[in-house]
C-alpha cells in the first residue's frame, strides 16, 4: 500500500489544482501532494510537498478524510490522507514545478479535466463535511482511459 498526502488550499473561493506531469492521471489536474515518506507524519508530508510543488509554506489545518483507491489495473491500493492547508491571503506561488490553476466550486464540480477521485474528495470532505472515509475503485477502459465506479 502506497500512502499519499494531498492538501485541499483555498484562497478567495477557489481550490488550487495542479496539471500531472507524471504518474497516473497526466494531463489532469489535482490536488496537490504526493507520498509519505518514512518516518514522516501526514503533516509534515503535506506542508513538505506543497513547499516542493508550488513554492508555498502553508500551515496544516486538518485531516478532512481518508481514503482507499483501488487501481485496479495496476493491483495497487493507494492510502490518501486529504488534508486541509491554511493560505494566507497575501501568499503567492513563488516557485511552481507543475502548471495550476484556481477552481471555482462550480468548475470544480463539472469539469471533465480533473482526476474524477479528487473531485469526489473535495466534494465530499471539503465542501459537504458529512464524510471521513471513502472507498475509491479506478479501473481503465479499453482505450486506456481512467474511470471510477
């Protein structure tokens, strides 16, 4: 199992979302984060690869959920610790190592160029606060493209 910390940031509405470069999902944009490594809390993770990624010492907020995502192509269980990172409004990204873009709700909801799972985290750990756990099923069709069931 593959444990990985992804940070929900927030500035005047909007959610921070980067364009995957490598791994699975390239090409779409999602939350920013990657894995824990040893010896590491989810905290430090987080606020370690937001500071890589975007060039942001953010502060850690809080565990808003977890979750099991299941590549089922792969045979692989991702553990995803979703995480929610205080921005102070006058910070700016100084050093990005990936294109991002800020997301309304509504474009974050209905646009088809976002990793789907993201979008559920947010929806449901962010935006409704009702959940803490999620089971998550990735399969690929035949044309090679990612879906969820």
């Amino acid at each position: 199992m593959v444990n990985v910390v992804i940070g929900v940031i927030v500035k005047e509405e909007k959610v921070l979302l980067v364009k995957r470069e490598r791994g699975d999902f390239i090409g779409l944009f999602a939350l920013p984060g990657g894995k824990v490594e040893e010896s590491e809390h989810i905290d430090e993770a987080i606020c370690r690869e937001v500071k890589e990624e975007l060039g942001l010492k953010l502060t850690f907020a809080k565990l808003l959920g977890t979750a099991t995502e299941v590549m089922h192509d792969k045979e692989e269980t991702t553990m995803l610790y979703c995480c929610e990172m205080k921005m102070n409004i006058k910070q700016n990204i100084t050093n990005p190592e990936f294109q991002y873009k800020w997301f309304s709700k509504e474009e974050l909801i209905h646009s088809k160029e976002i990793v789907e799972s993201d979008k559920v985290m947010v929806q449901k750990f962010f935006y409704e606060r009702k959940e803490n756990y999620l089971k998550l099923d990735c399969d690929k069709n035949e044309e090679g493209q990612y879906y969820w069931r």
